[in-house]
C-alpha cells in the first residue's frame, strides 16, 4: 500500500508539475503571442511612418521639380527674350549702315511728229544703295513698261509706278523690306524743262 500511496502521490505531483508547467508554459505563449501582437503593430506603426516620409518626401521632390522647371523656363524665356533683343539690335544697327531707296518713276518726254505732238510715257521704280543714309551710287532706273500716246496721265502713272515699285521690293527684298525705304515718286518731264521729285 505505501507503494500505491508513494505512486499516487507520484502521480498527484506529475499532474501537479505538468499542470504549473502547462501554465507556465500557457503564460508563456501568451506572453510572447502578446510580444509578437505588440511587434506586428510596431512594424505597422513603422511602414505607415516610412510611407507617410515617402509621401513626404515625393511632394517635396515634386515640388522641388517644379521650381526647378519654373526657374528653367524663366531661364529660357529670358535667354530667348536677350536673343531675340539681340538680333534686333543687330538688324537695327545693320539697317542703318545698309539701306536702299526705292522710288516710283515716271518719266514723259515729248516729240513733234507732223502736226501733233507724241508722248513716250516710262515708269518703274529708281533705286540707290544708301550707307549710313548717305548715297553709295548713282541711283538706277528700271523700266517696267514704256508707252507711246498723245495725252500724259500724270496720276495714273504714278499709280502705275508705285504698283511695279510694291512688287520689285516684294520680290527682291521679302523678308529683308526693313533695309528698303520707299520714298516719294519722282516724276520727269523732259521736252518741257519741268521736272518734280529728285533725282
């Protein structure tokens, strides 16, 4: 019987042991399933900081790009503005050493033939090649067209003469018109000794 006592007892404090064990052991997990909850939420705590930074960091790099692109289109806008300021000067300074001066021309000359007097009337345009405003050379006359007839029509071959005057400058000058005056008409009229305009 002491054996079955002794035996009873054994297995009374084997129960016992297991059970303090099992709940040492039961406090334990919890413990650590507590510790490993407590980790999950700090690492969650952590990825929501490391995103909220990122995202904090992204507005501050876009930001950041977009000054830059503000400062880089004001850059260009000013080296395009110093350009264009440039090259004007240029031309301005070159339209003012180079110029021509393009005039409408008419010219009218007389001649008896039997009893009635005949007009050959001319117009075009004359052109002198100005430096500093001063004449390089003589100046030049193109005939656009010549006319014979009996009456002289002073207004309309002005017209005329302008009209040619428009096109030659239009076709010889094109995008250069700045370096072309155009000054006032020069109309001729030799036989009579009259003359308007300059030569």
């Amino acid at each position: 019987m002491e054996y079955l006592v002794g035996l009873a007892a054994l297995l009374v404090g084997a129960a016992i042991g297991a059970a303090i064990a099992w709940g040492v052991l039961r406090t334990r997990i919890d413990a650590v399933r507590r510790e490993k909850d407590e980790q999950t939420e700090q690492v969650r705590d952590l990825e929501k900081q490391l995103h909220s930074k990122e995202c904090e960091f992204l507005d501050r790099l876009t930001a950041q790009k977009r000054e830059l692109m503000a400062a880089q289109e004001e850059h260009l806008s000013e080296a395009v503005a110093k350009a264009r300021e440039a090259q004007r000067s240029e031309l301005e300074l070159q339209s003012k050493l180079f110029s021509v001066k393009v005039s409408p021309y008419v010219e009218s000359s007389e001649s008896r033939v039997l009893m009635r007097t005949r007009l050959r009337n001319v117009w075009g345009y004359q052109y002198q090649l100005l430096v500093n405003g001063i004449p390089a050379f003589a100046p030049h006359v193109v005939q656009e067209r010549v006319q014979n007839s009996y009456t002289f029509d002073q207004d309309k071959l002005i017209e005329l003469a302008r009209e040619a005057t428009q096109a030659a400058v239009q076709l010889y000058a094109g995008g250069a018109s700045q370096f072309v005056e155009i000054a006032s008409p020069i109309v001729r009229q030799l036989g009579r000794g009259k003359q308007r305009g300059d030569a």
